[in-house]
C-alpha cells in the first residue's frame, strides 16, 4: 500500500533550500537593520542656520542653531527651518532603508 501525503525522511530537496535561503535573507535584514540603525544622517535649513543629526533609528543626535538665526522677533521663521531639516533628515533615513531593504521586498 503507498504512502500518500506528507514526505518520508523530512523536508524535500527544495523545501530545505528554501528555507536556508529564507534564514540568510533574514540575517542580511537584521545586519541591514542594524548598520541603518547606527549609521547618522545630517540635514541643513536656511542656508546652514539649522542643523540637524539622527541616527538611522530615528534616535535625535543634535540640533545646531547659528545664533544668527534667532530673531526673537521672527520666531516662526526658525521654526520653520527645524521642521525643514527634521524633514530632510528623516527622508534621508527612509530613502537609504528603502535601499537596504527594498531589494529583498522590505520596507522600514
């Protein structure tokens, strides 16, 4: 009587390929992750009166404010210039995630 249904002696030949290379993929997103999450990022407003620093994790590293800048009357105009760079900052982190992992169908 034959057997129907399920594999004698473990997974096939291609199933086990497939998940070795599902196992590799998954180890060269967390090593991506990981030096995304490290790597710092740098963005600018105003000609250079904004600086802005975050790593890859969103994590904030500085703000550089020229004192030039600082207009007690035009308080609006700084604002706007943070919000420039924290801006570009962050597109700087999605767009290099997206090349890290976009090539393996991810997306951070």
């Amino acid at each position: 009587m034959a057997r129907r249904g399920g594999f004698a002696g473990g997974m096939p030949g291609n199933m086990n390929n497939l998940m070795k290379q599902a196992q590799r993929m998954q180890r060269q997103m967390e090593e991506n992750k990981k030096a995304l999450d490290e790597k710092e990022f740098k963005a600018t407003a105003g000609g250079g009166a904004v600086e802005v620093v975050m790593t890859g994790a969103h994590e904030m590293k500085a703000i550089t404010i020229d004192p030039d800048a600082v207009d007690p009357d035009d308080v609006e105009t700084l604002q706007d210039m943070i919000i420039v760079a924290v801006n570009d900052v962050l597109g700087q982190i999605t767009e290099e995630s997206g090349k890290l992992m976009g090539g393996m169908g991810m997306g951070f």
